[in-house]
C-alpha cells in the first residue's frame, strides 16, 4: 500500500527496485525482453518543463544547428572552415555536457562516456581540417616521413 514501507531481506544479490519498490533478484544472464532503461545521468530536461520544447533542448540544437551551418559550408566549397566548425560544435557539446547538470537530449551515456565521445570526435576532425591538402595549416613531420616510408618500401 502507498505510504507504508516493508522490510525486505535479500540474501542474494539484488539490481534496482521494481515498480513497486521491491527488490529483484539478479542473474548473470541478459534478460528475454527489456523493460525499463535509465536515463543517462543529466539527461533531464536543460530548463524547466513549461518552458517551450527548443528552449528544453537547446544544448543539443545549438551543437545541432553549428554542425548544420559547417555542412552548409562544406557544401558551398568552403571546407576547411565547414569542417572546423563541425570539429568546435563536437567540442562545444563536450564541454556542455561537462559544464551542465542537465543537457537533455545531449547527454546519451554517461557523462564521462559522452565528453570523451564528443572530445575525441572533436579533435579528431579538427585535426584533419587543418591537415587536410591542398596547403595544409598544420603539417606534422613524423605523418610525411610515414607516408614516404610506406610508399618507398611497397615495390
């Protein structure tokens, strides 16, 4: 009944509570059929509910919407700076997901799991952006003298 708590005693181990409060036992085993998932941890909404929908989720439509404009770019032959600014709104959506206690649609796993997804991504494409040819930005000496030892030592 609502309002009146019971004891329980478990002797095995035992995973999240029920719908009804109860404990449930666990198995090694996956289950047949999902019934519940988590939500990831600051995947509440990133303002309050009576709020409107954009204004709800607006850390995932501002990365959404940087990405958007650098594929425009891309699109309009302008790519490396289309592509570094989809490098920067990966990034930028790291560091909301480190900075905000809630992010809403943003957060996906666990806080940890996403900066490091949306960081690594990041650099990743940023790097490439400054690498990419023709008059790279960036030139790093070790990369060259791979590709030269690769296509040297092939024949």
């Amino acid at each position: 009944m609502p309002g009146e708590t019971e004891d329980f005693e478990v002797q095995d181990a035992v995973s999240a509570p029920d719908a009804e409060g109860r404990p449930r036992r666990t198995t090694r085993r996956f289950p047949l059929f999902t019934r519940d998932t988590a939500r990831p941890e600051g995947g509440g909404r990133a303002a309050p509910g009576d709020a409107p929908a954009p204004a709800r989720q607006w850390p995932i439509l501002v990365v959404l919407a940087a990405v958007a404009l650098g594929l425009l770019l891309t699109a309009l032959d302008v790519f490396r700076y289309g592509t570094l600014l989809i490098g920067a709104a990966l990034l930028a959506g790291g560091v909301l997901r480190w900075i905000l206690p809630d992010v809403g649609m943003l957060a996906v796993r666990s806080r940890f799991t996403d900066i490091v997804t949306y960081g690594v991504l990041g650099i990743a494409i940023v790097l490439l952006a400054l690498m990419a040819q023709p008059n790279p930005w960036l030139q790093l000496p070790f990369l060259k003298d791979t590709l030269h030892f690769t296509v040297s030592s092939g024949g």
